[in-house]
C-alpha cells in the first residue's frame, strides 16, 4: 500500500513539474511577442499590422492561459494536503490544455486569426477577410477544449472539498461566520482560497463555453444570430474572472509558504473568512466596469461595476497583504528567492489594483479605459502579483525538493524582474495618462518614447525570467538523478 501511494505522489508530483515548467516556458515566449508589439508601436520594428495582432492575439491568450495553468499547480500542490485530489483529472486538464493550445497556434500563424483574446462576437465571423472561417474555428475550438480542461479541473476541487467538508459554503468557513462553529475549527486558509476559486472559474468557465459554442456556429451558419451585449456580457464574465481567478489561486502560496518560513500558523478568523466571500461575490459581478462605455447597459449594472470595483480589491487585499507584513515581522525569517519572490508580490497585487480602481470610476472609465492605462494595471497586477507568486513557489519547491543553491545571478535577476516589471506598467500607465490607444499597430511619434521604453524594460524581463526558468531546469536535472532519494516523501 505504501508502496502504492508513493507511485500516486511521484505521478502526481511529475505532473506538478510539468505544469510549472510548461507554464514558465510560455509566459517567456509571450513576453517576447510583447516586446515585438512595442518595438512595432515604437517604430523601432516594421512589423505588418496583420501579424501586429496576430502577436496581439496569442499574447493575451497565452499569458493568461499559462499564468492559470501554472497557478492551477500552485493550488492543487497545497490542497491535496487537505482534500482528496484526481490525479487523472489533473492529467487530462494538461492534455487538454496543450491540445487547446496547439489548436490556437495553427489557427493565428497558419490561417492569420486576430481577433485577440476578446473574440468579441460577431467579429470571429465577420473579419473584412482578415481571416477566413478555419482560423476562427481553430481558435474558437481550441479555446473551447482548454476551458473544457480547467473546468473538469475546478469541477474535481469542488468534488474534494465538499466530500470532505459537507459543502462549498462550509468551504468558505460559513458555518464558522455564522457561529455554529468556534473559530479553532475554520477550513485552512487553502481550502478557503480554493474555495472561492471554484466557485468562481465554474462560472466564468461556463459563461465562456456558452459564448464560444454561439460563436461556433454563427461561423458556420452566418444565419444563427445572438444579442451582442449578451456575448459582451458572456466574454468578459469568463475572461476577467478567470484572470483574476489567477491571482487567488497564487495566494495560496503566500499563506502556506510564508507560514513555512517563518513558523507561524496563517491564522483563519471570522474577519478572515468574511472577505474571502465578499471577494467571491464580487469577483463574479464587477467583470461590468468593463462595460461601463456601453450606454445600452442597464444603468443600475454600470453603477454596480464602479461600487464593487472598488470594493473587490480591498477584503482579500488588505487581510492577506496585513496578514503578510504581520507573519513576517519580527519572525527571524530568513529571506532567499522563493520566500522573496512571494513577499515581493505583496506590492505588485497592492499597487497594480490602485490603477484599476481609478479606471472603475465611470467618469474616468469613459476617457481612459480603451487607452494603455488598462495594460499598464494588468501588467502589473499580473507581472509582480500572480507571476511572482509563481516564479516564488518554482524556487520554494526546488529547494524544498533538491539540494540546488542559489547564486548571485538569481539574485541580480530578482531585482532586474522587480525592476522590469515597475518599467513595462510604468510605460503603459505614461502612455494611457497621454491616451495613448491600446491595441493599436501604430502610434504618432508623440505616443512612441513610451513604447519604446516599455520595450527596453521588457528585454529585462525576460532575462531574468530565462535565469528563473533555468534556475528550475537545473533543479529537474539534480531531482532525476535523486529519484531514489527522495521517493515521493516531498514533491518528488
């Protein structure tokens, strides 16, 4: 039985491994392809605007779809410590999303696809011939398939959590918020993030599937129609959930790494579990500031998407990031990357929400959001909050697992990430304040100094995530070769 058990560790382990390195790989090409897009706006680089969004496309998608891959790992290392995980379910989500992914490729590079990640309806069918009908179909379907992989994926941690805890809402510690239960017995703080994770990739996932399979077969049979505020609605509910769902699935790192290094328990209180479901609630709705340039939506849902945009940022935030300074303080931590890494995305998540509150003001909303002023938040929020929880916990694990040591190189590509990171967002946020136009092939000579910083910053970012990524490359040759070693007691 022993025996047994530790076989299912090593798959599932092999897996986890798989998905960070899969996942840190393309968030690598994908930085490259937003270089090339800011030369481009830059006029440092005479690229096509068709292949201008075409990298435009793969760019959103595959950073978002890697970030969630290797953010999904993130979560499902920690929460299997509590609940009782598919390992096959977590297998063929990788399938699935590498299938999705190949789909996406051949669609954009081979039949010129360019929608962006958006996909906004009826533009999949009704492209001017910028793309014919196996090139939205491609992207569509492989979409499709890579959402149908993280919903079975969701679907499973939903399965665990309430054979283990009667229900999601017992999940999210409700029981304990209602007072049937003492505080001493709240659901982890894991189990809690990944609660709210569920419930809200679920939803989003479905939205998406339901606006991509209209989209199919609009492409095929131009004759099926739908309500395009409806397929708005549909698109933003599954995108900006599921890309905020990223960020939460990454804290979970933050809660049990930091804990780790410092030797103190995460505690789970009432305050605790009371923002982590006002943050469920509102991460479903406030996808709506999205919407807040669409006069034909109901004025009540625009006014909805400014109060709780403003409100979404703050219970999760200020718990976790408090939560952080205060386990830190005075606990004789002793720092190295991947404790720095999760740490250092306190900032990022702090201060790349400041910019999109201000975007939630309709006021504002109306004059800067189809400006770089979105990119500049998201790169940031993304960039120095979910990315460096990732990066974080590829070190936490690699040193927790092999005997590989840091060097100076790592830490010098610590501080050119952190920099980076602060230049690309800076130069996007520059650009939206001089409204720059986001999404554009080509700018006036005013817009370019900007972009073309931006683009410096970037070459940066990507040196130091290739030290990040070997750093990991050179912990799965030394964890191959004390395979026997470690035999399934920790990751590997």
């Amino acid at each position: 039985m022993d025996t047994m058990k530790q076989k299912i560790s090593r798959s599932s382990n092999n897996l986890i491994v798989t998905y960070l390195s899969f996942g840190g790989i393309v968030i690598l090409v994908m930085m490259i392809f937003g270089i090339l897009m800011l030369l481009a706006q830059g006029g440092v680089l005479n690229l096509p605007p068709a292949s201008f969004y075409q990298f435009l496309t793969i760019h959103g998608t595959g950073m978002i779809g890697a970030s969630a891959l290797a953010a999904s790992s993130v979560m499902w290392y920690f929460l299997r410590k509590y609940v009782e995980l598919s390992t096959k379910v977590f297998l063929w989500n990788l399938v699935l999303f590498t299938i999705g992914v190949l789909m996406v490729i051949i669609g954009v590079f081979s039949f010129e696809y360019a929608s962006a990640w958006t996909f906004l309806y009826p533009l999949p069918a009704l492209s001017g011939n910028a793309w014919g009908t196996t090139g939205a179909l491609l992207y569509l379907f492989g979409m499709l398939i890579l959402g149908i992989g993280f919903l079975l994926l969701f679907l499973d941690t939903g399965r665990a959590i309430i054979r283990k805890y009667g229900s999601l809402s017992k999940g999210l510690g409700w029981d304990v918020i209602s007072g049937k239960k003492a505080e001493k017995d709240s659901p982890p703080s894991t189990v809690v993030a990944s609660t709210m994770v569920t419930i809200v990739n679920v939803s989003a996932l479905t939205a998406g599937a339901i606006v991509l399979i209209m989209n199919v077969i609009n492409v095929i049979n131009p004759a099926f129609t739908f309500d395009p505020l409806l397929a708005k609605n549909l698109t933003f509910a599954f995108g900006h959930i599921f890309a905020n769902s990223i960020i939460y699935m990454g804290v979970i790192a933050v809660y049990e790494i930091l804990s780790k290094y410092t030797n103190r328990p995460w505690k789970v209180n009432k305050p605790f579990l009371i923002a982590w479901t006002m943050s469920t609630v509102f991460t479903l709705v406030i996808y709506t500031h999205h919407m807040l340039m669409d006069t034909a939506m109901p004025k009540w849902m625009l006014i909805m998407g400014q109060v709780l945009s403003y409100a979404n940022g703050l219970p999760v935030l200020v718990i976790t990031a408090y939560g952080a300074l205060m386990i830190v303080y005075k606990s004789g931590i002793k720092w190295d990357m991947g404790s720095g890494l999760i740490f250092l995305s306190m900032f990022g998540w702090v201060v790349g929400v400041v910019p999109a509150i201000v975007d939630a003001t309709i006021v504002v909303n109306h004059v800067m959001h189809n400006t770089k002023w979105v990119p500049g938040h998201f790169h940031m929020y993304m960039g120095l909050g979910a990315c460096a929880m990732i990066f974080g916990f590829m070190y936490y694990i690699a040193k927790e697992d092999s005997n590989i040591t840091t060097t100076l190189i790592d830490k010098l590509a610590f501080i050119g990430y952190t920099a980076a990171i602060i230049g690309v967002s800076g130069s996007f946020l520059v650009s939206g304040a001089l409204s720059t136009p986001r999404r554009w092939a080509t700018h006036f000579p005013e817009w370019m100094a900007p972009a073309n910083f931006g683009a410096a910053a970037g070459a940066l970012a990507v040196f130091s995530l290739a030290v990040f990524i070997l750093h990991f490359i050179r912990y799965i040759g030394k964890r191959n070769k004390t395979d026997n070693v470690y035999k399934g007691k920790k990751l590997a």
